[in-house]
C-alpha cells in the first residue's frame, strides 16, 4: 500500500521475457499501483468463489508475477497462502493439500510439459477439503474457474481486515526424513526474515534483483518478495532457467543483484554469459538448503557470494561469504543480524540435535504440521 501510494508508477515486477514460450502468456510488468491493485482484485476473487478467513489456499503457480500477486491477494482476504513446488508429483502435491487443510486451488494450465492444470484436478478429487480450483491463462482443463476477464460487478468487495505481526502469513511444504509436513510462518517471522536477507543482499530503490527461484520456499519469498516490498526495489524474475533469456535480462538491468540456487551460482565467472555480462552486478546470493549448520555444502564457485541458508523450511540463517571449503561456520544461536528487530534477548534462531533429528526454535522457527497433526491445524 505504501509503494502504491508514494511511488505509484515505479515498476515493481517483470515477468520473464521468455514467459510465452512456456507458460502460453505475455510477458507482464507491474507498477508497485498495478502490483497492489492486482492483489486487491485477486483477493476479492477468492472471497467472491468461497474462501472464508483463515482457511488456507494452496498456490501451484511458476516463477510468474502471478504467484506473489497470490500472496498477497490472501492474505488481504483473511486467507493463508500455502506455496507447493510446481514440479512436484500429483501424489506429493495431495499430500501438501491435506497437511494444510486446503481449501481451493490456485494454479494455471501448463509450464512447458507441466500439465498443472491437470494436477490440481487430480488433487482436488481426492482431498475432500478442496471445494474449488481456479486459474490464471487460457486453455484450463474442465472445473477449473478462470480469473481472467472478470468485471468490478462479479465481486464482493473485501472488507476491511487488520492485520497483526502474529497471524498465520505464510505455509511451505518439507520432509521430515520420509514424511511431508507443512511449515506455518506469522507475519511478523516473514518480515524478520526478510530483514536479516538485507544484511547480505542490500536492495535499494537505485538497483533491482533478478530471481530465478521457483516461489515455493519461504526463503525465495522473504528474499524476492519481501525485501524487495520494503526496500521499493524493482523484481525481474527468470524461469524455467534459460540461458539466453538471463544473458538477455542481464543486458537490461547489469547492476541488479542475481539470486539463485547454490548449484548454478557455483558455476559462473565474469564471462559466463559472454562480453563480462555479471562483472558489473551488485552482487550475488546464493540459496543453499541443508538440514544442519553443521552439514556440508558446495564449494563457492570463482565469484564471491553471499549465502541464504535454508534449513528445509525450518528456518534460516545469512552468511556474507560463501566457504570456498564448503565448510560453514554457523552459530548455534544465531541472533537476528539487524538492532531492534526483535526484543532484546530474543533469538532469531537456535538449533540443537536431538534424538529425533535437528531441533530449531527462536523467533523464526516455523511450527511444523505433521501428518498426524493435519486434522487439528486444519
């Protein structure tokens, strides 16, 4: 609301360039006003087919402007955002949908051979709580409701809602050894996530981020969604990953920062993309997921690095340097890395081993819903 007030025009998200080839869309660029606006309508879209505050949506969506529009879109109508891999298998995918008691779908037709359409039906069918799919695009499989071409008078107007640091904002899917659990975050460890990112990746409204990280880890969320929100930085996002179309964004916007997982990032030099195409970025972070601070990680790659340390949703921690070793050095207790973010004396996130595995708590410790427990959090 404050970037759609103050700096209403500045553009605050890209599509992919390459988004038509496999997604069947034109590309799309919002301004911080058509951002908010889109979020506003899409949010009394999801009221107006049936979804009643607290209930939880599920958001099978690719790296387009539509997926953080859908986050906010529930969270203005009461709903709580669950984020699924769009990759994942349809059986995998029915799992995540009872872990958090879904009760409508978000998704679109296809991504290249993703028919994920066609996944959110099969899921659909077999959990009883999904009362509704709906979609973004053109060509959506049967029962699926279109969110395009709607019209002012085919809403409910959302009505006003305050929101508190301690509601459910956010939901994200990991195992737990063979089982899958979904990870429940509040508002206020969103935002205390996306403020320690700034240690390490120092957006600014002068330069922008380009992502290439699917949306759905909390981590990718806080880093190309959050910060860049509070920062009033500018967003490009690239994927499914194409060489080509990154040296192409690269060329649009060469002091941006580039976030990417730890395996591609290992990989570049100055001259990766030809003519010194990253010699002039702002700088580079890296995602890296592990299930400990003690666990082993890729080798830094021959351009300096910050770190993202996803610890399989549970939480995260920052590093400004990326080992060359591959060897972390992280702290037990990691304080938040930002003054007065949170009370004195309140942790960000400690970590102990216990006799059934890794046992994170702190202020950003996500609560876990396991399987057995769906029924209750539900």
């Amino acid at each position: 609301m404050r970037g759609a007030m103050t700096s209403p025009a500045r553009v605050f998200m890209r599509d992919c360039p390459a988004r038509e080839a496999w997604n069947g869309v034109e590309p799309r660029t919002l301004t911080f006003d058509a951002f908010y606006k889109a979020a506003h309508f899409l949010g009394a879209q999801i009221r107006t087919l049936g979804v009643q505050p607290g209930e939880r949506v599920l958001i099978l969506l690719p790296n387009t402007v539509e997926a953080p529009i859908s986050i906010l879109a529930c969270q203005l109508a009461g709903a709580v955002p669950a984020m699924a891999a769009a990759d994942e298998r349809a059986e995998v995918l029915r799992a995540a949908a009872e872990r958090c008691g879904a009760t409508m779908v978000i998704t679109t037709g296809r991504v290249v051979d993703l028919a994920l359409g066609e996944k959110a039906r099969q899921v659909a069918a077999k959990v009883m709580s999904v009362r509704c799919i709906a979609g973004f695009g053109l060509g959506l499989p049967e029962g699926i409701v279109s969110l395009e071409g709607w019209s002012e008078e085919d809403i409910d107007e959302l009505p006003e809602r305050d929101r508190h640091q301690s509601q459910p904002g956010l939901m994200t899917f990991g195992r737990e050894g063979s089982s899958l659990c979904a990870f429940l975050r509040t508002e206020g460890q969103m935002v205390a996530e996306a403020l320690a990112i700034s240690s390490v990746l120092r957006l600014d409204g002068r330069r922008g981020l380009i992502s290439l990280m699917h949306p759905a880890a909390a981590a990718t969320i806080a880093a190309s969604l959050l910060l860049p929100l509070h920062a009033g930085a500018s967003v490009r996002l690239v994927g499914p990953y194409d060489g080509q179309t990154l040296a192409d964004v690269l060329d649009a916007d060469p002091t941006a920062f580039v976030f990417g997982p730890d395996h591609f990032m290992a990989q570049l030099n100055p001259d990766s993309f030809g003519d010194g195409r990253l010699g002039n970025v702002a700088g580079l972070l890296a995602l890296t997921r592990i299930e400990t601070p003690d666990a082993k990680i890729l080798s830094a790659g021959k351009m300096d690095a910050a770190l993202l340390i996803d610890f399989i949703e549970r939480g995260i921690m920052t590093s400004l340097k990326w080992p060359r070793d591959g060897k972390l050095t992280l702290p037990a207790i990691y304080p938040h890395p930002m003054e007065s973010v949170l009370p004195e004396g309140t942790v960000m996130l400690a970590h102990e081993v216990g006799a059934n595995g890794p046992n994170f708590t702190g202020f950003g410790a996500a609560a876990i819903i396991r399987r057995e427990e769906a029924g209750k959090a539900a």
